[in-house]
C-alpha cells in the first residue's frame, strides 16, 4: 500500500505487553535499535502481533525535537 510518509522503517517486533485498553510494541531495527511503540489492544489483536513478525514502522509526525549535551 504506497503512503506519503516517508519514514518507514523496516523492524521486527521484539515484545508485545497487552494492558486492558492499550498495547505497548517493541520492534527492532536492522542495525540493533528499539522503538518502542502504544497502540491500542484493538489494533494489536487485529494484526496478531507477536514476537518475530516483521512489521513497517511508518513515522508521520509534525514536530522533530533534538536535543544536544
């Protein structure tokens, strides 16, 4: 399915914790990196998440903070 966001990171899900209203996803990136992602239950059990599927992180947001030490 072709989207207009540009970022898209292939991944694979690590964990998936199930709470009542709200699923919390981690997935991992080729190079080693962790996002870690709150979608609702609903959408996690509609798309059978669970560890080791591959999945697109699609990363569509207005607002980049950065932060330098």
């Amino acid at each position: 399915m072709p989207l207009s966001a540009r970022n898209q990171l292939g991944a694979t899900v690590s964990a998936v914790k199930h709470g009542s209203v709200m699923s919390v996803v981690t997935i991992q990136l080729s190079g080693g990196e962790e996002i870690v992602a709150a979608i609702t239950r609903d959408s996690a059990e509609a798309l059978s998440l669970g560890d080791g599927d591959r999945v697109t992180a699609i990363i569509k947001s207005t607002e980049v903070i950065l932060s330098k030490d």
